[in-house]
C-alpha cells in the first residue's frame, strides 16, 4: 500500500516526467537494450524506430501518476495492457529488469533534481503498478491453461490455408502441429504470432485479430500488408505475404484481449471499422448473428473495392439476415465501383451522416481501425450523445488513442 508521502510525491512531479518523458523513455529503452539484448526478440522494433512506443510509454507513466489516487479510473486500461503482456508472455522476472532501468533513466535524464525521495516513491509506485499487473496477468494465464485447448508460452501451428481476401488483405488459417484442439475465445480477441525477420536477425511478435468464429480447430488471423510510406513496411507482415506458405510453421501465443462483445446480450451492437480494422468485428458479427432476433450495424470504410476485403461475403450475410445492416464508404472508389451496389456512401465514414441507422437503444459501440479513424468516430459517437462506457476500442502496437 502506498504511503500519503508517496502519492503525493509522484503527482508533484509528474508534470515534470511529463515534460521529460520522451526523453526519459528514450533513454530508458536504449540501457533496456544495451543490458537485456535478448528483450528486442519482445518489444516492436519498428515501433521503436518510428518513437511510437517511446510515446505510448511516457503517456501510460504519466496517466498512472495523475490517477495514483483513483488507480481504479485505470482498470480498464491495465485490463487491456495485463491481455497485451500475457499474449506476448511477458513473466514476473521481466518486472525488475524494466523498473531498474526506468528508474535509473529518470534519474539520468533529471540529474540532481531527481532526489532520492522522488526516486524512492516512483520505485514504490512503480513496484505497486507492477503487482497489480502480474496478479491480472498470472490470472490470464491459468484461465487460459485450465481450459480445453489452452495453453500457456508458444505453441507451434502450421499454414494451413492463406487466401488472398483483398490486393492488400491475406488470410492465414492456422491449425496446431500437434493434431490437438485450440480453445475457444471471445468474438473480437486476437493471438499473437511470433516469426524470425533476418533482416533484424531477430525474433519479433505481433498481435492479429482472429477473423472467424471459434472452431476448436483452427484459427484465421487476415494480415495487411504495411507497405511503408511514411514508415517503413512492416517487417512482420511482409514476411507472412511474401515468404509464409501453406506447410510452414509458426508460433502462436494463446488468444487473449479484453475488446469483444457480450455474447449473451441481446441488446444491439454498432461496429465501426475502417480498412483492416474489420478484421476483428468478422468474428463479432458471425457470432452475433447466431441470435436471429439481435440487431447488428456494420459501418465500414475503405478506399474502393480493389481493398476492401470480404465484401462479396459481407453483402451476402446482410442479404441474408433481415437485423443486420451493411453501411459501406468508399473514399476514394474506382470507376467501376458503383454506387448503391459495392458501396452506400463516398467519403470518410461519417456516423452524422447515418445517425438515423445507428442509435439503437442500449446499443454498444465498437470501434476498430486506425488511430485517426478511431479518435475521429470516438468523438463524434460521443458528439452524438452516446456514453463513454458504451464505446469500446482496439488499438494494437502502442496506443495513442487515449490522451
């Protein structure tokens, strides 16, 4: 339990590790690395590259400061994070490694206005963070292994199928090599992969949405290309297009993730993604749809047709299902895209404009995409009148979405 002394000693200087921040967190990932190579095989290196995780970092300690009187405002937040550490196996002797290191990265980055007293509460702060967070994940990770098909660690899985589902889009269907059952997850909930880039000469992980139902059997993660552009292409994701095959193995970390509908409720859902944003709400809405009386609205953007994945089997399910609507933009369509057939609306996604198909009573909210886009339809959901507790999100890789 933290002291009164300490509390109030990590909110009188959180302006100041804010005003520092990135600079600590730089600071703090490169003696991380320098003293603990073999935790680049964990952490985003391409995130590392492009500051995004040096941000997120800064912005969570200084969020954690300002709310060290309420941790419990936190909850949803450490819930997502807790899900995040266990998909990438993070263990209780990580802990020490990253306080040591951040600790010692304020003090070199503050210098003498890092006293012993400031120093002393953010270790005990940090330590009581730490706690909270490896009871949250040990529970993950026995829930996960006590179940059918569960398990904790790596596990191998074979290619069994890749499809292409757009010019951008590619399927993966995994099953185990082992022949054995996998377990079931939430609708909404990802695995992580864990693939070999020579180019890094590193092992390095990433978290994809599962895109199907549960099966017991299989899972199908649909991976985007990260072409590059303003960063550089995606070392992960390259590699699953251009060299994973059917036959080759993988390694899969038990799904986990805290963004997943309710599957008992019968109350409305409203899902809301932009490009391979839809990839998570696939599996909502299969599962959703399972009770022909609940209302389903699928409201998702797209360049054109030539990246917009599924949409043949989209159109098909809402044909089919009189309580689901499709509501599809295109921002930028192709000549041959036509207007009221491949897609309902142009321009970016613009719930205002569709108002009139999306506030449903009791409805919750689910929101998918990237960051922008998700600021975007958070605020206007919000502008809309719809409570903050009735708005869910999914941001993979550091998230920058809450400020």
């Amino acid at each position: 339990m933290l002291t009164q002394k300490t509390k109030d000693i990590v909110k009188a200087t959180a302006p100041v590790l804010a005003q520092h921040g990135y600079d600590i967190i730089k600071c703090f990932y490169t003696r991380l690395f320098d003293a603990h190579p073999e935790l680049k095989n964990v952490f985003n290196m391409a995130h590392q590259e492009q500051g995004q995780q040096q941000q997120a970092l800064a912005r969570a300690v200084y969020a954690y400061a300002e709310n060290i009187e309420d941790p419990g405002s936190l909850a949803a937040v450490l819930k997502n994070i807790a899900n995040k550490h266990a998909s990438l196996g993070v263990r209780p002797e990580h802990y020490p490694i990253v306080g040591e290191n951040l600790l010692a990265a304020i003090k070199e980055t503050l210098g003498d206005a890092a006293t012993d007293d400031i120093i002393s509460a953010w270790a005990q702060a940090y330590g009581n963070l730490a706690d909270v967070l490896m009871g949250m994940e040990s529970g993950l990770y026995e829930q996960s292994a006590e179940r059918l098909g569960g398990w904790t660690g790596w596990r191998t899985f074979v290619v069994r199928e890749k499809r292409p589902e757009s010019s951008v889009i590619t399927s993966f269907i995994l099953e185990p090599a082992d022949g054995k059952p996998v377990v079931n997850f939430e609708p909404g909930q990802y695995i992580s992969v864990a693939v070999d880039v020579p180019e890094l000469h590193l092992q390095q992980i990433r978290q994809y949405s599962l895109s199907d139902m549960p099966n017991g059997h299989t899972y199908r993660i649909s991976v985007k290309r990260e072409s590059g552009g303003t960063y550089p292409p995606g070392y992960v994701s390259c590699l699953l297009h251009d060299h994973v095959n059917v036959g080759d193995e993988i390694k899969v970390a038990a799904p986990y993730g805290s963004f997943h509908i309710d599957v008992d409720a019968k109350t409305p859902i409203v899902l809301i993604s932009g490009g391979v944003g839809l990839t998570p709400m696939i599996s909502m809405l299969k599962r959703a749809i399972q009770d022909p009386q609940r209302q389903v609205v699928f409201v998702h953007g797209a360049r054109n047709s030539g990246v917009h994945a599924m949409r043949d089997r989209l159109r098909e399910t809402a044909n089919t299902y009189a309580n689901f609507k499709l509501v599809v933009f295109y921002d930028d369509p192709l000549p041959q895209d036509i207007e009221g057939t491949d897609y309902d609306l142009k321009g970016l996604v613009d719930v205002n404009a569709i108002k009139g198909a999306i506030l449903l009573p009791d409805a919750d909210y689910y929101i998918c995409g990237p960051v922008p886009f998700m600021r975007i339809q958070h605020d206007a959901l919000k502008h809309l009148g719809i409570h903050e507790a009735r708005i869910h999100y999914e941001v993979f890789g550091p998230d920058l979405f809450a400020e």
